[in-house]
C-alpha cells in the first residue's frame, strides 16, 4: 500500500511541475522565461527576432543604431544554457543569447513588461517568440 502510495504521489508531483512549465514566469533559460505565452527575458521584457539574421549562423546582423533600437540579450561569458538555446559572438565581441539559432532581442519602445510594440515592425522583420 505504501508502495502505490509513493507511486502516486511521485506522479502527482511530475504532472504538476510539467502543468507548472506551460504557466506565466516559468524560465525557459537562465535568462528567459514564458510571460503570457511570449519569450520575455527575466526582467518580464519582451524579446524578439529579426528575420534579416540567419538562423543557426551564430551572427547577429543588428549592431550599431539598429542595437541602440533593439538592444540584444547579453550574457557574461559562456554560461550554460537549456536545450533550445546557445550563445553567439557578436561584432563587438560581446554574448548574445539565441533561442533556435536566432538572436534575441529587447525593443527600446517596449516600456513596462508586457509590451509587444515591436511585433511587425520594419515591414514584419521582427517577431515576437510565441510559446
């Protein structure tokens, strides 16, 4: 009887930290996190890509006033991060984190978490990430 009971209780727990992950403020990323169904980074900011980088290339074509605009989300170092995720080398030699090989980015008009005022700009070249 203890022994189903412990069962039991063991999937309790696994199917309810896997509801948790589907929810609102879950990290995705030692950086990221899910905020109502969009990639935000752990300050609740909206992050978002560029159609104009090349997937999985580990370059980011958004430097100088366009990275002043959209400022990208940088890491120290070469942290580990989750399945998903990986680091590039910028032209300025900083770490950005990319999520499915794209860069990801922060929108400078975006002023309070939540904020999706990026979404479509320059002709539907920036997108946010949907989770």
């Amino acid at each position: 009887m203890n022994r189903i009971k412990n069962v039991l209780i063991g999937l309790v727990a696994t199917v309810t930290l896997a509801a948790c992950a589907s929810m609102t403020g879950v990290a995705l990323a030692p950086f990221t996190k899910a905020n109502d169904g969009v990639l935000a980074g752990n300050n609740n900011m909206t992050l978002y890509t560029y159609s104009k980088d090349v997937a999985g290339s580990g370059k980011s074509v958004c430097n100088g006033m366009c990275a002043t605009n959209w400022p990208p989300l940088l890491v120290d170092g070469s942290p580990a991060v989750s399945s998903g995720y990986s680091i590039i080398t910028r032209d300025d030699g900083k770490k950005q984190l990319a999520f499915k090989g794209m860069p990801l980015y922060f929108y400078v008009k975006d002023t309070k978490p939540g904020d999706k005022i990026g979404d479509g700009r320059s002709e539907g070249a920036w997108q946010i990430i949907k989770m």
